[in-house]
C-alpha cells in the first residue's frame, strides 16, 4: 500500500475517534513521534561512532606484528 493511501485512511479513522478521545490519540502520535527521532540520532550516532574510532584514533603500523613466511605457510 502506498504511503498517500495509509496516509487517508489514518485521517479517516481520526475523523471517526470521539472528540473527547482526540486528546489521548494526539499524545500517542507525538511521543511516538518522538521516539522516531531518538531512534534515527541513535541509528546515525552508531553508524558514525566506528568510522570516528579510526579517525580520532587512526591505526598504526607499529601495532601489527610483523609475519614473517613460516607463519604464512601455516595457515
């Protein structure tokens, strides 16, 4: 289902929600709202953090352990 067509068919169940429920819906909507953005700083903030654990604190050479050919053949 297309996206404009949920998009009716939730304004057509709002319209049939009784006006003194209208509050309770209303708050539903914004805090789940709400939720989508902390969800989406999440998603970004994690998908972000690996790639600034290497630029903030790039590898270096002197870290590896340098193999030499018996322990290539090895494996």
């Amino acid at each position: 289902m297309q996206a404009i067509e949920l998009q009716n068919q939730l304004i057509e169940e709002i319209k049939q929600i009784p006006a003194d429920k209208l509050a309770e819906i209303y708050d539903v909507i914004h805090y789940f709202l709400i939720g989508l953005k902390q969800e989406t700083k999440v998603e970004i903030k994690s998908q972000n953090s690996f790639f600034e654990t290497y630029i903030n604190n790039p590898i270096k050479l002197n870290q590896f352990t340098p193999l030499n050919r018996d322990d290539i053949y090895e494996r």
